[in-house]
C-alpha cells in the first residue's frame, strides 16, 4: 500500500517547485515516481502536423520521485508524514501522523 494515490493533494518538498502543492494525476508505482498536475513542467518540441502548421514548443508535466512529494491532510492543510492503521476486518487506512484523522 503506497502513502500517496492517484488524485491526492500533495505538496513537493524539494526541487525547483518547493512549497507548491497540486493534484496526482498519474502514479508510477514501479519506478516510484508521480505526476503530479502543473508541477514540474518540462519543454518539448513538437513537429509539424496538421494540427501545428509549424511545429511548436509545449510545456508538459514530468514526473517526480515519490520521495519529492507529502500528501496533504484535510485536517492540518500541510504536508504530513502518513502512517497506516489496520482495523479487526484486516483492512489498512492511511492515517495522518500529526493529528491521527484518516484520508
């Protein structure tokens, strides 16, 4: 079970973005890297089709490592550490370190 999903808030902790927070859009779990929504933004030519006559230069979201990125408690609105409680049917809920609330 991974401490961040995909459409969490998160905040980055550390890189040219630090300090802002934006929304998962897509989770790779095996390289441990995230993308997250307007963070990160990267430049990449493209060539010339139909839809660009002469080719443009875009700005496209790139992926961060897992380690680079907190998730947001609702409760606390800041980054936290996330723990994790088990309850007597054996399943497993993310819980905020600082307060103890769950997401």
């Amino acid at each position: 079970m991974f401490r961040v999903k995909r459409d969490d808030q998160v905040v980055v902790i550390s890189g040219k973005d630090r300090g802002k927070k934006g929304k998962v859009r897509r989770l790779f779990p095996v390289d441990g890297r995230v993308v997250v929504e307007g963070l990160n933004l990267v430049k990449k030519s493209t060539r010339k089709s139909e839809a660009n006559p002469q080719g443009a230069i875009v700005s496209k979201e790139s992926r961060l490592p897992l380690d680079r990125v907190m998730p947001v408690c609702p409760k606390c609105n800041r980054g936290v550490r996330v723990g994790f409680k088990q309850a007597e049917d054996g399943s497993k809920t993310r819980i905020c370190r600082r307060c103890g609330e769950g997401f």
